[in-house]
C-alpha cells in the first residue's frame, strides 16, 4: 500500500507567483495542496486547481463550506496568505483540529483601530488615535487632533489610502481624498469591512523596520528583521526597499524582535507566520501592524534558507510547509547572504504604456532578479489610490549595504512610460439642449 500524500489547505485570494511557489515546494515534499479561493462556485475550476470556491467576506460560512467538502479526508496543515484568507482559515482550522491562530486574535488583526486598542491596553507604545466616519469629515479641533498626524482606513493594507496631514487644510484635503478612495466602485467591490470608517493618529517619527517571523505555540522565531532604508514619512507610505541583515544595533534589533513578541502576544497569535511592522525613535520601538501571514507577493523571495536535509537553499513557501506539516527543516537558518527587494513605485498614476532599461537593470552587479509585473497597456495607481506595484527587483550581495547600492543603480536605469487615462465621457455629454 503506498503512502498518500500529506495534504495541506492553502487559503489565498488569487493564484499568482507566490501561489505557484507554494506548489513548487509542495511537489519538492511530496505534498498536495488543497486550494480555497475567493471566486464564484458557480464556474466549473476555470483554472483546473481544483480550488474550493468560497467568499472570503463572509469567513465563518467560507470555513463551513470547507469542511463540508472536505467531510472525512484527512488533512494535515493549514496556511494562509492574505488579510482576508486569513480569518476563514483560522475558522476552518478551529472546525478541522488543525494548529493555527485563534479566529478572535485574526479578527482582530484585520482592523487598525482594533490593534491600536489591544497595542494600548497591553501598554505598548501607540501614538494617540480617533476614529471618524469618513462622513461628514470631523472638524478636527473639535476633536483634538494635533498635527503632524496620519489618516488611516481601517481594514486596507499596503499603506493603501494612508496620508500624512501637517496642518487643519492638510488634514481635510487628506479626508476627502480618503474617502473618494473608500466610495470608490473598485474598494466598495472588495467587501471589506468598516469601509465608512477611518482612524486618524498621531505621526510617529523614525525609521522603520520590518520582522518576518513564525510562531510555534507561541513562541516567537525571527527569521528575518528587514531595513527600510528609504525614508517614510509622506505624505503617502508607499513601501520601496527592504534589506536583511538589519544594520541598527544589537540593542535595537533586540528590542525590535521583544516588541513584536508582545504585540503577537498581546492580539493573541500563536501559531504560523508573522509579517510585522514598527517605527524606532529615541523614545523606543512603536509595533504599527502585526499580520498572521508571510510576507506579501514576491518579496517573500528574498528570503532564502539554509536546510541541513539538501545542499540547496530552500525559500520561505517551502519553510512554511515544513512548519505547518511539522516536517525536518522547518527550523533552517537564513541564507549567510545579504539580500534585498525593490517594490518598484509607481511615480504617477495613469496607463503604463512603456518599460526601458530591464536588460541593463538586471545586468547590474549584485542583482539577483527583476520581474515586472504590471501590465502595459493597464492603468495603475500610485498611492494613497493605489496598492500595486510595478514589479520587484532582486538582489543578494555579501553585506546589507552592498544589496543596497545594486537596487538603487539597477533602478536608476529603469523607465516606465506612463500616460494619463482619458476621462471616459458620459453617453449624453455633449448632445445639444434641444
């Protein structure tokens, strides 16, 4: 009788390059992977993946239709990539026995003003905060609110509709703007909740830091702590460079990795990746996110790992099936190797009709990989509107600062053709008033 594979529930909201990752690694194991996305059912597997259909805004009825279809196969891990995935997975492991996050500390982890409250209950660091409808927009003496200070919705991620405002015109401009974003057809489409909502916060000045991590029943290893060696400080957040090792001090990064520590301990994750956020000043280290999920896309390939089983270097999706199936390896060290990744910005919004420079780019010494993802001929946006980007480029050298210089040269011979999007003009525009 020959041994049937390990299977293992992966939730994602869309099959792209990290999905596929996640099946390279799957074949590497000899493990099959049950896909739950969130498309229509009624299509007959339009992408042959087998997925279970399952809509993601709705996760308590999303972990119950996986259960049903999964009634009497055995299962043996579960993972989750995404916000959204994330909370119908932690139901479906709660109703499958499988070791994951509590569906409350998930929930929890899916709203800014939630974290901030559980931040400040358990007395970690946390700048002041309100929260508003996004209509009227609050008059903000009324309120108190100081500046600089940060506008926020509260369920979007990749720094989507954050704006910096510096005084009360700053501040109102900001709202309007939020809230154009937020009754936007393309935002409204996603479901998302609290989509009438908006946090607003003190600005925390410093430098930012990042910290990829996995949690086994509660206990915290960092795999990584990224710089951010550009400077975020608006009036829009859009992520550009991260880079490991980490260059602040030992000190510094020991209180980095004690701060995400009890922010997870505090929202109450416990088991699985990590992906957290937080700024550093002179006053110590403020926790600003904390996801129960990898690091996003294709950043998580500038994480590499070392396995005592094979003479090559595995990558974070192959990491994380070892943990979540509980297999050898799951504990092997990062590369020795520097690395880092360029989320390529998008300097304006409009439709991309050109890209130059991608040969050279690549070719420059250190860089490990580019990939342009954005179509030509698609209308992207920047940010605050936006949250994709251009592409991702790659690189590895034998010190942070080195990975650093080959991004930023290998950018600088990148160009990107970028044309307004013409205003699409209403059928009774222009007709004559007869």
């Amino acid at each position: 009788m020959t041994n049937q594979p390990k299977r293992l529930l992966l939730f994602t909201a869309k099959l792209g390059y990290q999905t596929r990752s996640f099946e390279d690694a799957a074949q590497k194991l000899g493990v099959r992977l049950v896909y739950v996305t969130d498309r229509c059912h009624q299509l007959e597997d339009p992408w042959g993946d087998q997925a279970i259909a399952v809509h993601f805004e709705s996760p308590e009825a999303a972990a119950y239709t996986v259960m049903e279809t999964l009634r009497g196969q055995d299962v043996k891990g579960i993972l989750a990539l995404g916000d959204r995935p994330a909370v119908a997975a932690a139901y479906a492991a709660r109703g499958l026995g499988l070791h994951f996050n509590h569906p409350a500390a998930v929930e929890a982890c899916r709203s800014k003003l939630r974290k901030r409250e559980v931040f400040r209950d358990a007395r970690l660091r946390v700048p002041w905060f309100r929260h508003f409808p996004i209509d009227p927009a609050p008059e903000p003496a009324f309120f108190g609110i100081s500046y600089p200070c940060v506008l926020k919705p509260l369920s979007l991620s990749a720094s989507q509709g954050v704006v910096r405002a510096n005084d009360r015109q700053e501040f109102l401009a900001a709202a309007a703007r939020v809230r154009r974003l937020l009754e936007s057809p393309e935002i409204r489409a996603t479901r998302e909740p609290n989509l009438d909502q908006t946090l607003v916060e003190g600005y925390i000045p410093g430098r930012e830091v990042a910290v990829e991590g996995l949690l086994t029943d509660g206990a915290l290893r960092a795999l990584a702590i990224f710089d951010k060696p550009d400077p975020l400080e608006g009036p829009y957040f859009e992520e550009t460079i991260y880079v490991t090792p980490s260059r602040l001090p030992e000190s510094q990064q020991h209180a980095v990795l004690q701060c995400a520590r009890d922010a997870a301990r505090a929202i109450g994750l416990s088991h699985g990746p990590i992906h957290a956020e937080f700024r550093i000043n002179e006053a110590g280290v403020w926790p600003l996110e904390v996801a129960p999920r990898p690091i996003g896309g294709l950043c998580a390939r500038a994480l590499r790992f070392s396995s005592g089983e094979a003479p090559e270097l595995i990558g974070l999706e192959e990491l994380l099936l070892r943990h979540a199936l509980e297999l050898p390896g799951c504990d092997s060290p990062r590369e020795g190797f520097a690395s880092g990744v360029l989320m390529i910005p998008v300097p304006k919004s409009g439709m991309l009709e050109g890209v130059t420079g991608e040969e050279a780019a690549r070719s420059t010494p250190g860089v490990a990989e580019l990939i342009i993802t954005a179509r030509l001929h698609d209308y992207i946006a920047a940010w605050p509107e936006g949250s994709s980007y251009l592409g991702f480029l790659f690189a590895r050298g034998s010190a942070p600062e080195e990975v650093e210089l080959a991004i930023r040269r290998a950018h600088e011979k990148l160009a990107f053709t970028i044309t307004p999007r013409l205003p699409v003009e209403h059928p009774a525009a222009g007709r004559m008033n007869l």
